[in-house]
C-alpha cells in the first residue's frame, strides 16, 4: 500500500504544470505596434543562429491579421536572410499574447510582456521560457532600459544570462 501511495504521488508530481504563467501588458494598439523593430537581444535559438543586424517588420493586413518580415545577416553565407509570416490574436481578451506563423501548420507564442508607452522598446517572450527577446525601435537600447527588460524577464523565470546581444554594424 505505501509503495502505491509513493507511486501515485510521483504521477501527480508528474502531471502537475510547474511553468508559471507568462504574464503580459494589458493593452496592445496594433497600429502603433506595426513597422520596424531591431533586435537588441535574445536568448539562443536556432532560427537565428549566425545571424546579426536582425529586425522585424510588423504591418496590418485584412481580417486583423499582422504581416511579419523578419531579416538577418548571415556572415557565413555573406547575405541577408529572411522569413516572412503571419500573426494574429486568438483572444481579445488577452491583445499581447499573440500567435505567429511562419509555415503551416506550425505557430508559435508571442507575448509582449513589458512595452514602452510610446512603443520604442519592448520585451517579448514565450511561456516556455525557451525564447525571450528585447526590441527597439532603434539599434541601440539604453543600458538601463535594457537592464530593467532582463530584470523582468529574470523574475518571470528566463535565464538571461544566456541571453545573446545583437550587433548592428551591417550596411
């Protein structure tokens, strides 16, 4: 009985969603939101590895639907790479939490977890907390901007001292 106990304990253990919630900004204005935006930082992650001078570009499109043109330099191949895809929010009730799809039938999550109130920086991550990274509308941040953006994300659960800075000396 005490090794059924101890083994249905462990189950529950199993079971049990240990990921805290993400938690985002309140109020997103899309039109606002839309344009450039330049990588200041991430965490590692695949899809970007190699590149340098990334940025996004964000413009609305029918049906509430966002276009999303990412860029990046590749040293290695000596050329700009890029990705073009798709983001909507799926709940109105949540406008920062959004899903972003670069081929289907796979999206990810895109929550804008902190955001600046003239939308030049913002901090955006994943409930994962496998993928984090800091925009700005320029190619620079403020040191103390940035620090403030790592410190949230530290608190949400991210390990930023993985995190990768962006250089921008293309062009």
């Amino acid at each position: 009985m005490k090794q059924l106990c101890i083994l249905l304990g462990m189950m529950g253990l199993l079971s049990c969603n240990t990921t805290k919630e993400l938690p985002t900004i309140k109020v997103l204005d899309v039109n606002k939101y839309q344009g450039t935006w330049y990588e200041i930082a991430r965490l590692p992650n695949r899809f970007e590895k190699g590149l340098k001078c990334i940025s996004a570009n964000y413009s609305l499109m029918e049906h509430g639907r966002i276009k999303v043109l990412n860029k990046g330099y590749s040293e290695k191949k000596k050329k700009y790479k890029t990705a073009e895809g798709t983001a909507w929010i799926p709940d109105a009730d949540f406008p920062a939490r959004l899903k972003v799809r670069f081929f289907w039938p796979f999206s990810g999550n895109y929550y804008i977890m902190a955001l600046a109130e003239n939308y030049s920086y913002a901090l955006v991550g994943d409930p994962s907390r496998k993928y984090l990274w800091i925009l700005s509308r320029s190619k620079k941040l403020d040191d103390k901007t940035y620090k403030d953006l790592l410190e949230i994300a530290k608190v949400n659960g991210f390990l930023v001292a993985s995190m990768i800075n962006v250089e921008h000396d293309c062009e």
